[in-house]
C-alpha cells in the first residue's frame, strides 16, 4: 500500500467530493467466471518477529477466513497452507518483473517453483498470482511500466503451459492514481490516466482474454487522514443524509463511489464486464489522530456488512463483491514514509491477539475474533527508564532507540501519546530492548535505561513482550544494529 499525494483543506464541496472519489483507492468487486465474492486478507510479512506461519494459518481456520493475499511467495509461508482448502494469492515483487518480462524460462521457472509443486492432492489451493503490486504508481516515475504487462503475459502462458489456466490467474494489483485525476465530481465519468491508457488498454485485454479479474486498492482512510475537510460520514458508510447524485444513481458512501468510478473507466476503455477484486481496503488503528481502534472496529464492521449484503453498488447492482481486508496483522518493519499509521493496519496485533470484535460473516452474529494459539514469548522482562540516570543524555538516547525501534505509537494522537516524557523513553527504551531479543546490552542506554519484571503497560498503552523467534530464525541483536548516525528530535520531555 503506498500513500496518495496530500490534498489541501478549503475547497469546495464539490472539489471534495471529487478528491473522496480520486484520493481514496478505487474498487469493487463483481460476477465473472471465477470470482466469486466473499472477503479474505492481506498478510504481510515485514515485521522482526514473525508469528511462525502455521500458528497464523491454524488462526486463519479458527475464524473461517477462507481467502488470504500474500505479498510474496516465500515457501515456508506457501507450504503452511497445504491441506487447509484456503484460496491464496502469492506474488511476484516488483523487483522480479523485469526478469520475468525478459525471458520465458524465467517465467516457467517461478511457475514451477511457487505454484505447481504446491499443486498435489491436499496441497496449496493456488488461486491467483499478483504480477507486481501497483507496478503503474506515479511515484515509481514509470519504472516499471514496460514490463508489467510482458511479466504478465509471461506468467499467465506458463500457467496455461502448465495447464493450471483455467485454475490459477494471473493479476496486477493497482493503485487508485492509474486513474485520471482530472476536474469531474461523479462516479459516471471516471477515467484512466492518459499517460497509461494503451497500456491499461493492453492490461485489461490480457487479463479479459484469461478471465482474470481487475485487482485495485481502496483507502477511505487516506482521504480522511489528508484533508481535514473530508466529509467523514461517506469514509463511515453513514452518508444516507447527503448523498451523492450522479444521474438515477445515489451514493451513501465512499466505497460504492470507488467502485463505480473504476467502473465507468473500464467501460470507458472498452471492457464494460471486467471482473474487479478489491485487493487492499482496511483502517489503521494507532500511529495517527484518526487512526485509532473505535473507528477500525466501525469501519471494517461496515464495510463487510456492506460487502456481504451482496447488494452491490449502484452501477452493479446485486453482484458479489470480492475484498481483501488489510491487513491480518501489525507489521513493525513496514516504512513509515507514508505515515506512522503503516505498522497498524491489523485486525490483530503483531503477537496474533484480537484487537476488537468484527463479525467476519456481517451478518450480526458474535463478533470475538479468536487469537493465535500457542504463541511463544521472549521471558516477561521489560527495559524501562532509570530516574538515576544522567537526563542530559535521554534525548539523544530515545532517538537512537526510535531509529531501529517501533515508536510509533508514541506519536501526537497514538495510543501511547499521553504516558508523559519518562513514560516515553521507557516505550522507546522497551521497544529497542524487544527487538534485540531481549539482549542485556540494549538496555544500557549509558546508564538510563534498566530492567524490570513488573509490567510498565497502561490502561491505553501496551509495553510488548517480543515473540520468541522459531527455531532456524533469528531477529536483530544489539550488535548488529547500525550504528547511530545522527540525533532524530522525536520526543519532548518534562519531568
């Protein structure tokens, strides 16, 4: 998931209204030969203490999550899904693609290794394979632009080579900037972005030629985080009082608008029937004021009511949706560039516990989501803040620590923000001292920092407890960390 250009506050309603529609991630769901609707999740990877993969697919079967989307296609991963009959969707990383686009052999060889092997009685049940992820991004200054749709081309031949074509599709998860970001308010006159369109053009006859379904992102959330004149209740499915008209067509919310201008675009290029899967969509729950775990829990609880209704939206009416909830769980090594909020997209937390209830079904049912089971942890210690200690020194060292550690939730409007300066250096202190698994060095901080078995945790603020990593894995230690390069003035203290 990347972060969209920022928008700037004072418009007009109808400038807003034209910026829900573009600044958020566009998509939808709906009936083709092989999509068949129904919600799944994304469940990436990048964090320094993985939950070992079959505790996260024994978690996975435990809720009935049936479909997962994957960001890569690492083995150990891969292989945790034999035999459980849920539908996954691995991928190739951008990276790869050019490999890939530039010889067949490429292709057919990671065809052979991450799909068919996978493919025996009670093994993987493969569903798609993302060429990419947003590979068209304006950010990626056309990078990977003329090797997108060739690694496609490549990976979908090599799949019907293998004869898995009718089993397995290939897809390009995309972002909402590959559409125009021109001067229109309404769903009906959604467009691609002109610098793109024979290539889109190329994408989508590829992709209508297999049957595969058009993958994009959508994020409400960003809208709301990057203009403060966002009308909230359409990110909130609560927009009944004031919809939006387009023509016979009404808008309650953000999503259906979304959806339905991606619609318009691919009616607009030809491929009025093209099948759509929402690849990411989801609601951060710390490191930003708006991120936070009341409106996850209403967000996501909306949007899956919605989506299972299978009322569709208003230019696809009664069709499946097919969405893909991001994420499954907290990542502490995602980059913050977009925002603190990135390392807090998930329904549970990194160690596998639920962070609200949601009803997966959205049918009101019980919402307790069940947590992974046999979690091992690093032993119940904690580094806190030596009021002894020379606080000349605890600015410079708190920076250090936020410079390898997670701090994010220390941030103005996060869950730890109101703990007050010594509570502060003990979250960063902590943090640092987790992530080197628990190493006595790292909690030296020249004489600041200091080791307790009571627990710091607040009612709003969790002090972590790293997971024990697996046998054969190991996490970053003290010593070989970089070593600081330069003050970061994150924090204030008063004391």
């Amino acid at each position: 998931m990347m972060c969209y250009d920022k928008m700037q506050g004072g418009q007009s309603f109808n400038t807003i209204i034209w910026l829900i529609l573009v600044a958020s991630a566009i998509g939808c769901g709906c009936l083709r030969p092989g999509v068949e609707g129904g919600v799944g999740v994304n469940w990436g990877t990048m964090a320094s203490h993985p939950l070992p993969p079959r505790i996260v697919v024994n978690m996975l079967q435990a809720n009935n999550i049936s479909k997962v989307k994957l960001f890569d296609a690492d083995p150990n991963v891969v292989a945790a899904f034999a035999g459980t009959n849920i539908e996954v969707m691995i991928a190739i990383p951008n990276d790869m693609l050019d490999g890939i686009a530039a010889s067949t052999d490429a292709a057919d060889s990671w065809v052979r290794d991450n799909v068919t092997q996978y493919l025996f009685q009670g093994g993987v049940n493969i569903r798609y394979v993302a060429v990419g992820n947003e590979p068209f991004l304006k950010a990626y200054n056309g990078t990977f632009q003329n090797v997108t749709v060739p690694a496609l081309e490549n990976i979908q031949n090599s799949l019907l080579n293998a004869n898995l074509g009718g089993q397995v599709k290939a897809i390009v998860p995309l972002n909402a900037d590959v559409l125009s970001d021109g001067n229109s308010q309404l769903p009906s006159a959604g467009t691609f972005r002109g610098d793109i369109q024979p290539i889109m053009k190329d994408l989508l006859s590829l992709l209508d030629k297999n049957q595969a379904p058009f993958t994009v992102n959508i994020y409400p959330y960003l809208s709301l985080q990057q203009n403060p004149n966002f009308p909230k209740d359409y990110a909130f499915f609560d927009g009944a009082a004031n919809p939006i008209m387009d023509g016979s067509h009404v808008y309650t919310n953000v999503f259906d608008a979304n959806y339905d201008l991606l619609v318009s675009a691919l009616i607009g290029i030809g491929f009025p029937n093209m099948s759509i899967i929402v690849g990411e969509v989801g609601w951060p729950t710390d490191g930003e004021m708006s991120a936070n775990i009341l409106s996850a829990q209403k967000f996501n609880q909306e949007l899956l009511k919605h989506v299972l209704s299978n009322i569709g939206t208003p230019l696809r009416p009664g069709l499946p949706l097919e969405v893909y909830l991001f994420a499954l769980i907290d990542e502490d090594q995602k980059s913050i560039a977009p925002g603190n909020f990135e390392r807090h997209w998930g329904i549970f937390t990194f160690d596998g516990q639920s962070k609200y209830p949601l009803d997966l079904t959205g049918q009101g049912q019980n919402g307790s989501l069940l947590k992974a089971s046999d979690v091992k942890y690093l032993p119940f210690r904690w580094c806190v803040l030596n009021p002894d200690g020379d606080m000349s020194k605890l600015a410079e060292n708190v920076a250090y620590a936020c410079t390898y550690a997670d701090c994010t939730a220390l941030t103005y409007g996060s869950s730890c923000n109101s703990i007050g300066g010594p509570g502060n250096a003990s979250y960063a202190f902590n943090s640092y001292y987790q992530l080197t698994n628990q190493n006595a060095d790292s909690c030296y901080f020249e004489g600041l920092g200091m080791v307790t078995t009571a627990d710091p945790s607040t009612d709003s603020c969790k002090f972590m407890i790293e997971i024990a990593l697996s046998s054969g894995l190991r996490g970053p230690s003290a010593s070989l960390l970089m070593p600081f390069a330069g003050l970061i003035a994150l924090f204030f203290f008063s004391f």
